[in-house]
C-alpha cells in the first residue's frame, strides 16, 4: 500500500518567514495530494490540494508543489503569521470512486513573535 | 464541514466496556471514514465505506466494528477488544464527484 513519509516534525520560524514541509510518496499510481491543518483540539480542515496533471499550485500565501518523478510534493507558506501554527499533514490517494487518503505523520509549526 | 456531526465530543469508558461514537452527515456524500488519531501521530484509517450496506477494514480493524444501514450515518463501536482505545477519532466524508475529504469535530475517548 501507499506510504507517506513527512518531515520536519517540528517547525520553528519567526514571524514574517517563509516555512517549507516535504512529504514523500511510495505509490506511483497516487495521483491526488492534499494538506490538512489541524489546530489543537479541532478538526484537520483541508487548505490545499493538487493533482498529478499539475506541477504547483497557490493560493495566497500558500503553494504546492509536486514532483512526480521523484514522488516529492512540498507544502510552502509565505509571510508566516502566528496564527499558521497548527499542525500540517500532506496526504496522498488514488481519485475515483471515494479513495482511500494516506496521511504523512504531520508536522508542528510554530511561528514566533 | 459543518454538515458532519459527531457524539460525543468526550467519551469515558470503563476497561471491557464497548462504546459507540457517532457520525452523522447532511452532506448526501456517499463516502465515510473512521480515523484513529494519537498525540503526535498521523490518521490512521480504521475503517471506510463507500455505499450503503458495505464497508472494508482499513489499517488498523481489530477492535472496532461500523455499520452503515443509512448514507448519513457510520456509527463506530470500540469493543473491549481494543488494547489501547485512547484516543481521538475522527469522522470524515467525501461525494464521489470530488476528491476532498471533510472531517467532523472529533470524539475523544478516554478509557479509565
């Protein structure tokens, strides 16, 4: 099955900065690759995604990118504010018929003042 | 997400009791799924289904249990078989026109 792998667990950064996650895919056939946020206690709700026909993807302060080749897709987020800190899990799935999501292990970041 | 509704938002059992969490959607989506979440750790799939009347086992099955007689429900049972059943879990859903999954506010058991 699908395997995804995400790093850092842990993020610091200040205020201002830019914060980058990486996660990496084991299953060629994954073809959809979406971010969650968490915050403490709440539901992880979805901020990004992107598809394998696409090679990045922004809104905002936020972007995607992929890499197909290597079954890279990084997380990018730009001007950090303090309210970016939550937690980040990248996920990946094959679409159709209501798939399967594999979650990466997530990542804490945490924007300073 | 406001349309995917789970009770209780805190759940406290005792050892070799089973409990039931609730999820309840009005999104008419016909996926559901089951998410196991510890401190520090990913989701971990406990079980999905993608009609009504059937559903498969995700990666971690053993000690749970899911019915689903009606679209807008997936009740989850944690049975006394389960270990270590602490945890938060997490209800989501998903229409199969679209690939995005929408997730409800979670039930947090705690066995005493």
């Amino acid at each position: 099955g699908e395997n995804v792998e995400q790093h850092p667990s842990t993020l610091s950064v200040q205020e201002g900065d830019s914060a980058v996650i990486k996660c990496t895919y084991s299953d060629s056939a994954s073809n959809y690759f979406p971010w969650y946020k968490q915050e403490l206690g709440k539901r992880p709700q979805l901020i990004i995604d992107i598809r394998s026909n696409v090679g990045e993807k922004k809104d905002q302060r936020i972007a995607v990118t992929l890499n197909k080749t290597a079954k890279h897709f990084s997380l990018h987020i730009t001007e950090t504010q303090p309210e970016d800190s939550a937690v980040y899990f990248c996920a990946a799935s094959i679409t159709g018929t209501a798939s399967k999501l594999t979650f990466g292990t997530g990542t804490r970041l945490q924007v300073t003042l | 997400d406001g349309g995917i509704t789970q009770s209780p938002k805190y759940l406290f059992r005792k050892e070799g009791q089973n409990v039931t969490l609730s999820c309840e959607q009005n999104l008419n989506h016909d996926a559901m799924y089951w998410y196991r979440q510890d401190p520090g750790q990913g989701l971990r799939l406990i079980y999905y289904s993608q009609i009504v009347n059937d559903f498969q086992k995700g990666d971690i099955a053993e000690g749970y249990s899911v019915s689903r007689e009606k679209k807008e429900s997936f009740p989850l049972t944690v049975t006394s078989a389960q270990k270590n059943p602490t945890a938060f879990y997490l209800c989501a859903s998903q229409s199969w026109s679209t690939d995005t999954q929408y997730f409800g506010p979670g039930t947090r058991l705690t066995v005493l």
